[in-house]
C-alpha cells in the first residue's frame, strides 16, 4: 500500500508529534501522530490501522493505478449517473437593477416562448422514460417574473415524473423580491425543493448593489420575504462582495437572528466575490471585482467570512470533491430561446453554444477544452479532487480562450488548512 497522490499534511502546533491529514479524494480529514504516518510509508502498519486508512483514501494500492482511476473519474460518474440536471433560463427580464449584473450585455424583455417551453418538457419527459431523475433550477434574470411559465412546466414534469416512478423536483435561483409565502405554497406541491436568494450585506451596501428598476432599496422586502418563507422551503443564502465591504458583510447575518430567522433553519450560507460581467466589463465603483481566485483581498474575504457565518451558528458548505459542470454530461443550461450551454457563464457566446432543443447536443470537448486538466502537473497535485482545472469562465476572461485551467494552488494553499480548522475548531463534523 502506498500513500495518495492526493493528501496534504499539516503540523498541529498545539499537539507536538502529531499531525492534521486531508485526503482530498475522499474528502476526509484525521489527526494522527507522526510516528504512525511514518509506519503508513514504511507499510509496517497493523491491520485494522491499514483498513482504517485505505477507508479513508489516504492509503491506495497502487499510486499509478490512482492516476489512471483519476483520470477516468467523469467518464464513471457520467456512466453510471442515473440524474438529469438542468439550469433553465425562463426569462432575461428582471425588476432589479444591479450594477454588477453578470447578464447585463445580454438582458432585456426575452421569455421563453410557449413551443420552446413546450420542447423543453418534451427533452425532459424523454430524460424521466430513461429512468432519470430530473432536476431543474430555474433562472433569469428574475425567474419569478415568469411565474406562470414556471408553474406550467412544473405542474407538467411532476405528473410525468409520477407516472414514470421517478423524481422530479425543482429549485429556483431568485432575488426573492417576489417570493412571497403565497407562492411558496403554491409551488411545493409542484416539486419546489429549494430556493437561493441574495442579500449583498447590510442594508445600505445592498441597497446600493441591488436597487428595484425604480432605484428603490430592496434589502427590506427581501428580509421580509425570506422570514415569511425560511420554515416552509430549504433557503440557500448567497451574496456578493467587493474588496471595499466584505467587512461588513457580518452586520447582515446578525439582523437576520434579530428579524427571527434561526441561523440552524437555512440550508446554507455562502458569499462570493462580484466578478466580471459576461463580456469581461466591470461598472464604476464595482472596479473592484474578482478575476482570479489567487487575489490575496479575496483570500482574506472567503476566510474571514466563512469564519463569521460559522461562529454565528449558520450552516456553509464544508470541504467537498468539485468540478466544473463542464465536466458531467447530463447537467445542461437552457437559454430562454432553446440554446444550450454547459455553463450560465456562457450564455450569448455563440462559440460556446452546445446545441438547441430542437437541434439537440453538438460536440464539445475541443470547444471546452473537456480534458485540460489531465496534464501531469495537475494530476501529481493533491489539490485536484477539489479543483479538477478550476472555472473555465474565470480562465476565459483572463486569456481569451479556455486555453489552460484556472488553477486554485495559491489559493488552496493558503486557505484549505484554515478552512478545515474553522470546522474543528467549530466542532463541526468534516468528512
């Protein structure tokens, strides 16, 4: 037995002889003295220390045999996969007027019309008499203010769903302007599972990052919305940040436990940093807008606020195996006129269109560059289960061309001990 490829191992100053193990396939972390992971490269250990190990993928058989496996993970998880994933534009339109809207160069009153609607339940229906579960997220601009469209392609796919013994459920990507609890109950018995709303900070940054069209604030509705819904559907909080308020960002999550809303009741909390507009452009006083993980402002924001969401009681994603959509071929993004992408990123870049619903899928893997991370560099880097070659639209802004992958080394290795130790030192399960 031989020690992963993918394992980092850090000193745990406070405990001299011992040590903090990531094994980043697995995801798994464990603390364990110096002198038995010594034993574990000397392949002098017990047999119940050894089963322990292997469970856990800090030990594997055969390290070249590991980099085959590896390189063939898409390839097994899209074989065996028995789920169809897409991420459904229903309209362009949106009552905010955000001045770091990604969608901006492409906005304006599009819907998707009733025949291509009509498509879409068809592709899905087809996907559900293949035995797959289906989820959608619906998207926009503000899906919302497509809420009849909604409710017609959702009432239609859970009675096909019910007739074919399969699963169907829905998410909606939403400002939550208009998510009242009235359209909540509306929408369970139609398979909403969960909703993802932003609030950009506190009051006064979120008022000015994400006004109504009106120029009007919208902090207070959306407060409002989401304490009337939060115990009726799974609420994922995100939001957006810049280099000049990430520090205040906390002042929100403590006006939240004071509005009622127990921390423990969303599902999650996460905050990420305003990037580009999909044409590469940045507005005004968002210049301040992250390209590139690798940013040291942008380090100190994910930690120090993952810290805070943490210490407050709310739940966020812990360590987790991830990859680009790119990657698995069964999650597509609907535009509202029927293209197909395999990224929201990538939405009006003709280059980088897929397909249609009435076409179907075209080829994409020189266009995708579907194997830019199978070099040696990365597949001898114990940071790529959680990586595999990092966002292919960060990496097209940068050069012009997914001509190489985004890589997250300087930001893994500042950030993943912390992150690990922020769940410890939180009492958090990690694996």
């Amino acid at each position: 037995m031989e020690l992963t490829h993918y394992l980092k191992t850090y000193p745990c100053p406070d405990k001299p002889g011992r040590v903090l193990l990531i094994a980043t396939r697995r995801c798994a972390v464990l603390e364990l003295s110096e002198s038995l992971l010594e034993k574990a490269r000397r392949g002098e250990l017990a047999e119940r220390e050894r089963d322990t190990l292997v469970r856990l993928g800090v030990l594997v058989p055969d390290r070249g045999e590991e980099r085959k496996e590896v390189r063939q993970t898409f390839t097994a998880i899209n074989r065996a996969s028995r789920h169809f994933a897409a991420l459904v534009t229903l309209t362009l339109e949106c009552n905010l007027a955000c001045g770091y809207c990604f969608e901006d160069p492409f906005r304006g009153r599009f819907v998707m019309a009733d025949d291509t609607a009509g498509m879409l339940v068809q592709r899905l229906t087809e996907q559900m008499a293949a035995g797959r579960d289906v989820t959608v997220d619906f998207y926009g601009g503000e899906a919302l203010m497509a809420l009849p469209l909604l409710k017609r392609i959702a009432g239609r796919l859970v009675e096909v769903a019910r007739e074919a013994g399969v699963v169907f459920r829905f998410n909606i990507i939403t400002n939550a302007t208009l998510l009242t609890r009235r359209v909540v109950q509306e929408l369970l018995p139609l398979g909403l599972a969960a909703v993802r709303v932003t609030l950009d900070g506190p009051r006064e940054i979120h008022d000015q990052q994400r006004p109504f069209v009106s120029g009007k604030g919208s902090f207070d509705t959306i407060v409002a919305n989401i304490k009337a819904i939060h115990e009726l559907v799974p609420v994922d909080l995100g939001g957006n940040y810049t280099r000049d308020n990430f520090q205040r960002f906390p002042e929100m999550l403590d006006l939240l436990i004071a509005e009622g809303i127990a921390p423990a009741a969303l599902k999650a909390v996460g905050f990420s940093p305003v990037i580009p507009k999909a044409d590469g452009s940045v507005s005004g006083d968002l210049g301040s807008a992250c390209a590139s993980t690798s940013e040291p402002w942008m380090i100190e924001a994910s930690l120090f606020l993952r810290h805070e969401v943490i210490r407050r009681g709310f739940p966020t994603p812990k360590l987790r195996a991830a990859a680009c959509m790119v990657e698995f071929e069964r999650d597509l993004v609907v535009a509202y006129d029927g293209s197909l992408y395999k990224c929201p990123a990538f939405m009006g870049r003709e280059e980088l269109r897929i397909g249609s619903l009435a076409e179907g899928i075209g080829a994409y893997a020189a266009s995708h560059n579907l194997d830019v991370w199978k070099n040696d560099e990365c597949l001898e880097c114990a940071y790529l289960p959680i990586c595999f070659g990092g966002c292919r639209f960060l990496r097209l802004l940068r050069t012009g061309a997914i001509d190489g992958v985004d890589c997250r080394r300087v930001y893994l290795d500042t950030a993943l001990e912390q992150l690990v130790r922020q769940d410890l030192a939180m009492g958090r399960p990690t694996a």
